[in-house]
C-alpha cells in the first residue's frame, strides 16, 4: 500500500516529479490495478479504474473524499 500511497502523492503534486517520473508512476498504478483488481477494496478500485487519483489518496488516508457526478 506505501508503494500505491507513494504513486498517488507524487500524481496529485506533479511539480514535484522529476523527468519521466509521472509517466513510470501513472504506469506503475495501472499495473497495480490491474494485477491487484479482485483483492482491492471496490471503492478504490473504482477511483483507480477512473483515474480519480486525488479520491484514493484522500480515502487512503481514512477519509471520506467529496461524492463525484457518478455518486461515489
């Protein structure tokens, strides 16, 4: 999960990526997602499929992120 969490933190603060690092990390998620799909919460899941990376973040935390036009 440090490794997910990680991911996250360095996509939702893009500034502080160095060249090429936003790309290896928007792929390390989509691999994470797609190796690790059936044993992720449903609702993380969800905000990874959508690319709602700042949500995951925000619930990995332990809190509760804004509804979004999807209800979720």
């Amino acid at each position: 999960m440090e490794e997910l969490k990680s991911s996250l933190r360095l996509i939702t603060n893009p500034k502080d990526a160095k060249p090429g690092e936003l790309i290896r990390e928007l792929k390390l998620l989509d691999e994470i997602l797609k190796q690790n799909a059936s044993h992720l919460d449903p609702r993380l899941r969800h905000f990874l499929q959508n690319r709602s990376y700042e949500k995951a973040l925000i619930w990995l935390k332990g809190e509760e992120p804004e509804k979004g036009v999807c209800g979720k």
